[in-house]
C-alpha cells in the first residue's frame, strides 16, 4: 500500500514536525499542557536541587557549619518529633498564624471593599496605607513590645502588621476587576447601592478575594520568625533564633524547611478548596 509523503513527515523521527510542534505547545503562552509534565517538571526541579545538595554536603565541597547534609536534617526533625519538642513548636507557631492572620483578614475585607468601592474612601485610607506598608516590621518590634506586652498579643501584632497592609490593597484590586456593565445592570434592575455591593460585587469579586486570601497567609507565615522573635517560650520562630546562637545549622534548616512545608499546606488547602468553590471560573 503506498504512503503519502505528508504521512511520511509525520513519523521521521526525533526532528519531525510533529515533535516540533509538540516541544514547542509546552511553552505556548496561558496554554494547558499535560498534567504529568506539569507534576515532573515540579518534582524533577526538587529532585535536582537534592541532588546538588547531596553531591555538595556528602562529597565534602561544603562544611557542615555552613551546609549540613540532607541526613542531618532528617535527623534534626526525627529527633525534635521523639521529644516532643516538633509538635508543641508547631502548635504554638499555627495558633499565632491563625489567629493573627484572621484577626488581618478580618479588618482588610469591609476595608479593602469599600476602598474598592467608593473612591473618597479610597483617597482617604490608601496614602496612608501605602506608607505603612512600606515600614520594616522588624523595626516595629520594640513598640509591639511597648503597646502589646510580650505574650501571644504581641506576636499577634507583629503579624496583623506584616499582613494587613498588604492584603486591603489587593482585596481593594480584586474588587475593582469586577466590570461596570454588572453594576449598571443592577440599577437597570432597581437594586440600591448596598443590594448591588451585596449581590453582584462580593460574589463576582469571590475568586480573587480567595487568591488573596491564600497568598497573604503565605506572607503571614513569612513573618513567623519575627513575630516570635522576642520572649516566645515556644514556636518554629522561636527555635530557629534560639539555634543560631550556637551555631546549629541543622535545627536552623530543618526550621526553615518545616516552616515552609506548613506554609505549602496552607497554600495547597486554599487552592484545592478554590477550585471546588468556583468551578464556573474555570469553565470561561
């Protein structure tokens, strides 16, 4: 049976058009690509980095003062969660996470909506605002200290700071994405200022509010060690500046990366959860 010569092209090998083609879609802009190379992409990025990691600390290019192996870690973490010392850290730490990020989130959604909303709030409020976050919460410690004590209301004030400021203005910003034509349909249909805040503007502005919410607990988790940066009995924060006193890179590392994995777990549930939320966004 005789071939085409186009069917031919299409099976010539590594270089064929096809496989073009194909390498090149990967890399389409905002396009979908296979969900198992998205996943090896990530995995195989990680995978390298241990392997640098392992070819660095157990060859013995690098000092264990400086970069302890991947061994040493895990036996920092193995070591801390036998003595109990890993879940009591981590309880304290999610508690002052948890509650200092929703005491935040709490102020910044009715402020960051009527910001969004009407513009002499926003030209009131957004000046000062915008100074304010801009201040290093590392320098605000000392008057944390002088307003809050030294207990959880403290490291809760340390957290609102780091959080709040940053999120009124992006909730201000998912607000501001909902169209105009909504809004004159709801007075086309009679609805008052408050109906059409209510029913139109906080349902369509939702997903992005919850984007929002999922990358300002990132940035609260960011502020863990500062929070707990003076007079904590306990908590990851607390841990890790205790270890640099004496140098214990391992506890500082295993820290840092125990942080971080909480973090992605926080980040992970916002995710999965929006998806289920708002299906119709991604049916656009």
């Amino acid at each position: 049976m005789e071939t085409s010569p186009a069917r031919d092209l299409e099976f010539e090998g590594p270089a064929s058009p096809v496989r073009r083609r194909n390498r090149v879609k990967l890399l389409a802009l905002r396009e979908d690509i296979p969900r198992s190379v998205y996943l090896l992409a990530g995995t195989g990025f990680i995978a390298a980095v241990l392997v640098a990691w392992s070819i660095a600390t157990y060859g013995g290019y690098i000092s264990d003062l400086f970069l302890p192996t991947p061994t040493a870690i895990i036996d920092e973490g193995v070591r801390q969660y036998e003595r109990g010392i890993l879940v009591q850290d981590a309880r304290a730490s999610i508690y002052r996470i948890v509650v200092g990020w929703f005491i935040a989130t709490l102020c910044a959604v009715p402020i960051g909506v009527l910001m969004g909303n009407f513009k002499l709030i926003e030209g009131l409020l957004e000046p000062f605002i915008d100074l304010v976050r801009y201040m290093p919460v590392v320098a605000l410690v000392p008057l944390t200290i002088l307003w809050a004590g030294i207990g959880d209301e403290q490291k809760f004030l340390i957290l609102f700071i780091g959080t709040f400021f940053q999120e009124v203005l992006l909730i201000m910003d998912n607000v501001k994405t909902v169209p105009h034509d909504l809004i004159r349909v709801g007075y086309t249909l009679g609805l008052s200022r408050f109906e059409i805040l209510r029913d139109i503007i906080l349902p369509a502005s939702l997903p992005g509010v919850w984007d929002t919410f999922r990358i300002t607990l990132g940035w609260t988790w960011t502020y863990l060690v500062v929070a707990e940066l003076v007079a904590a009995r306990d908590g990851l924060g607390r841990r890790i500046m205790e270890a640099q006193r004496y140098l214990a890179t391992e506890q500082i590392i295993f820290g840092i990366i125990f942080i971080g994995f909480l973090g992605l777990v926080t980040d992970y549930f916002f995710k999965i959860t929006g998806t289920y939320l708002f299906k119709w966004t991604k049916e656009r």
